[in-house]
C-alpha cells in the first residue's frame, strides 16, 4: 500500500528537477530546514545525475 504522503516526496522532487528555487520549495513544502526539503524529501536518480553532467558539459 502507498501512503499518501508519497506525494509531497514526489512533488519534491518533481519540483526539484523542473528548477524550482530551493528556497521557495522549502516554503512551499512548509519546512523550517532546508536541509528537510533537500536530504529527506527530494530524490533525484541516475537518470538525473546523467542529465545534468550532459547539461554541463554542453556549456564547456
């Protein structure tokens, strides 16, 4: 069974990837800590990792 709030560590991370300012996911998430909204609610993948070391090797 999924629990329900799965959906704000997916809305994280959703947030997350899209380029949302930490800060204001953080606001929005309602944490006091934005260590909370980056080390426990968002999630990011191999995927990701290999998206952004192509993104940055495309400004080199």
């Amino acid at each position: 069974m999924t629990h329900p709030h799965v959906c704000r560590h997916t809305y994280c991370s959703n947030m997350a990837k899209a380029g949302m300012n930490p800060k204001a996911l953080q606001y929005l998430m309602g944490h006091s800590d934005i260590g909370v909204t980056l080390n426990v609610y968002t999630h990011l993948g191999l995927i990701d990792a290999k998206e952004e070391m192509n993104r940055i090797a495309k400004l080199a």
